[in-house]
C-alpha cells in the first residue's frame, strides 16, 4: 500500500518505504522532515595533555563523525480517534514511538535506547537527528534553563576568534528544554524532557544526544568511565522528545514560539494522575 | 512537615554539581536516586491525606492514591490488577490544561466516566514490543488505556471512574497495521 501517515486535523506526518518519518503536512504545505538516529564512537584518548582527553561523563568527545544505525525500520501503524502512532524498531536497543494526538498541533516522539553494545570495546553516544528544508544560515537557537532563548553560530564565538578543534562537540550546546532552527518561512523547534547535548551541524538539522556509554574515564576527577548498568548490563534510557514544525512568521498569532511555550509548561509540569484501585470499596454510583 | 523536610533535605544536596550533571560516582548516582526515593514515598503520605481531605474525607472511605512509579516503562501494578479504579487528575499549572492519560493495563474493554455521569472517550493501545520485551520489566500490562482528561482547572483536579466492563466495549479500538 502507499507509504504509511499519521496525524490529525491539524497536521499530517509522512513515512517513507523504509518506514523513517520524512514530511510534514502543516496548514496545507508540506515540506521534507526526517528523523533519524545516529551515533558518535567515543574517543578513547591516553589523558595525558589536555588535547587527547577521552570522551567521559564531563566532556563529549567524539572520534570522528555520526555512524548510521540502520537504513530499514521495521514499523507497525497504530490508529485510533484519540491518538495516532507509529511504532518503530531501529534495531535491538533503539526503538521509537511516533505519535500525534487528537487536537494537537505537535507531534510526540517517545525514544527508547539501551542497552548500547560495547563488545566492540567502542562507546558510543546516541543521538536523534531531524533534517528538514529550513534554510537556517549557520544559526539555531537553545534555551538557558528553560527561559530566554540564546542564538548559537555554528563554528562561531561571539568574545573571540573561535580555533575549532573539535568540529561537532565545539558546536554542542546544553539544551534544557529547547533547541530550534528557523528561516523567513518556516521554524522547527524540539522540545526535550532532560539537559541533553543538542547543536545543529548542518542548515537545516538539529540534533539532541540521547543517550551515551563510556569506556574510559576522561580525566577530570570522577576517576570512572560513565557505563552505567542495571541488571548487568547497560542503562536502557527512555524518553520524549515533542516537536513542533511551522510557520516563522511573528505576525501570526499565537505565534509558534508562543505555542511552543504553552506545551513546555504542559509537558515539563504535566497533570499529575493519582490512581487508587477501589474494585469492592466504590461503586460507580458511590462515586458519583 | 518531617515528611516535606526530609524531601527538602534530599533536593538541598541535589544542588551539588555533581547530582545535576551526572559527575559522580556510579555508586553515588544509585545513592540520590534512593534518598529522592525515600524523600518521595515520605511525602506521598502527605498526598495521600490532602487527596482525601479533596475527595471528600469520610472516616469509613479512606482511599490508598499512589502514583505510577514505573510509568516510563508503561508498567502500573494498581491499574493492571484492578477491575474498577479512580483516577484523579492533578493540574499544577496556573492555567487549565487538558493532558492524555495512559493508563497500562491488560487487554480488554474499559469504560472511563467523569464526575458528571458522562462516558469519556478512551481508546486502548498496544504497547511496543520493544517495552514489553525489556528484561527486567516485570509488568502484565499489554495495552494503555488513552484518554483526554476534559479541562482540569488551573491548580485544580478532576477525577474519572475507570471500570473494565466485558459487556462494554472500550469506545475506539485501535486498528492495527504491520
């Protein structure tokens, strides 16, 4: 059958034949929007000088540049008047769940990694990577703690002649809640739901590091390699990433900042629901 | 007030560098993740009284609230083993919201009502295998229970009885495609 969509009345989301999210239809256009994940090696330096440090729980230091997880996704297509998913399978520690609720006006991407193999004795640091058609000129935006909005230059410092050593980490940002691209036309935010590392390497892509496992210490004072386990064997990590994908324009109203403000006060202090079994204390009419 | 004490003592040492940016000792990284534990289950006595003094205290009618402590892996032992459940919604915002609720549970037809007599739409969702498959998740539940929880006013609550009813079937199954 033709390739698979999910969404509501406000906005569709497209899968290609692989079964990867590739366009978004929003307001009557559609425009090209991948996710994808990927992952860094972590460097394993000797520690010696500053400039061969490993990769380790206080810097990010990757060996070279993103390796592909797969190019299938095995995805089954869950509809219903409520809410609409797709769930997907990358490969056996990195899964996704694709959904787009009844009435909202972003979509919902609900990630789960682990345990990340180490039998290469490589670690390695997940990252979930989005790809559209904003023309974004070098420049993205990340949040400082949830509030204002700084705008980042790829390759770029604004207090000094930046020497980029490391291509990719010397362009990852905290991100705490917030990371966004955008042109005259278009705008592309992701909502997190923890600080991860986030930057945008190429116009156009964000990307936001998931999930990370280390094999050697990096030297700057915890003297342990961050390889965390549970049940022998690695952390598994799960969480959710929101997305919003529209027009740039400040005239509109809400504008899409605005909308994107409303949902991180809704996901970030979400309602809080308390559940008591009462199988023989209540009946529904007690209730009442 | 112990109770709120002592999660306040737990947050005081939460503001190390360390506890924030995940600088510590794997050991000592399992150690805050117990105190927040303990200071959580502490205070979950003071939830508990002020949801019942909300719903209405009656000396005959004590109602045991918890959370879904392993909701992020879309496991909950009270929604997976009862027939009939009270869900009460808390929205801490200063302006209503109206959230998604899944609820793990077993396969079957459920019927979610709100205080006003009145059936609320609800849908059951299959969780990925990819969840269910996770080795150490001990859980029996095969499906959420979906639903939107109406207009929950600003620092307010609303509550829904949710009840599996073989004879009823759940609004919207979902339909399913591989």
């Amino acid at each position: 059958e033709d390739n698979v969509s999910i969404g509501n009345e406000h906005l569709t989301v497209h899968f290609d034949e692989n079964g990867f999210m590739n366009m978004i239809s929003i307001h009557g256009e559609t425009h090209a929007l991948k996710q994808n994940f990927l992952y860094y090696d972590g460097a394993l330096g000797n520690n010696e000088e500053f400039r061969n440090r490993s990769s380790g729980a206080y810097i990010f230091r990757p060996n070279g540049t993103e390796k592909t997880v797969t190019d299938v996704v095995e995805i089954q297509v869950v509809k219903s008047d409520l809410v609409q998913e797709v769930h997907q399978i990358f490969n056996e520690w990195i899964s996704q769940v694709i959904r787009v609720y009844a009435g909202q006006e972003h979509v919902e991407l609900e990630w789960l990694v682990g345990p990340i193999p180490i039998d290469d004795v490589i670690g390695k640091e997940i990252i979930s990577r989005f790809e559209s058609d904003i023309k974004s000129d070098g420049a993205f935006y990340t949040d400082s703690n949830g509030r204002e909005m700084l705008r980042r230059v790829r390759n770029y410092r604004e207090t000094w002649e930046l020497d980029l050593v490391e291509p990719v980490s010397g362009n990852y940002y905290p991100i705490t809640a917030k990371i966004a691209i955008e042109d005259d036309q278009s705008r592309l935010a992701v909502l997190n739901d923890r600080a991860q590392g986030g930057s945008s390497l190429v116009d156009g892509q964000l990307e936001l590091m998931v999930h990370r496992r280390l094999l050697r210490d990096d030297a700057f004072g915890v003297g342990e390699a961050l390889n965390e386990t549970q049940y022998g064997t690695g952390l598994v990590a799960r969480g959710k990433h929101w997305l919003f994908f529209g027009s740039s324009q400040k005239d509109a109203s809400p504008t899409l900042q605005a909308k994107e403000r409303f949902l991180q006060n809704k996901v970030l202090l979400p309602s809080w629901p308390f559940v008591t079994p009462v199988d023989n204390l209540l009946t529904y009419d007690d209730y009442l | 007030e112990a109770h709120l004490t002592a999660l306040r003592d737990v947050m005081g040492v939460m503001q190390h560098h360390d506890a924030i940016t995940g600088t510590e000792k794997q050991h000592v990284a399992d150690d805050y993740a117990r105190m927040l534990y303990e200071g959580f289950e502490a205070c979950s006595v003071n939830t508990r009284s002020a949801l019942n003094q909300l719903a209405g205290e009656r000396d005959t009618l004590k109602f045991d609230w918890g959370y879904c402590k392993q909701a992020n892996i879309s496991a909950c032992v009270m929604t997976e083993n009862s027939d009939n459940i009270l869900v009460l919604l808390y929205n801490p915002l200063g302006h209503s919201s109206n959230d998604f609720v899944r609820l793990p549970v077993k396969e079957g037809h459920y019927l979610v009502r709100n205080d006003r007599g009145q059936t609320v739409a609800s849908t059951l969702i299959p969780i990925p295998s990819s969840v269910t498959d996770l080795p150490f998740r001990e859980s029996e539940a095969t499906h959420e229970l979906v639903f939107q929880g109406e207009q929950v006013a600003p620092v307010g609550y609303k509550s829904y009885y949710v009840s599996k009813d073989e004879s009823k079937k759940s609004l919207s199954t979902a339909e399913m495609r591989q």
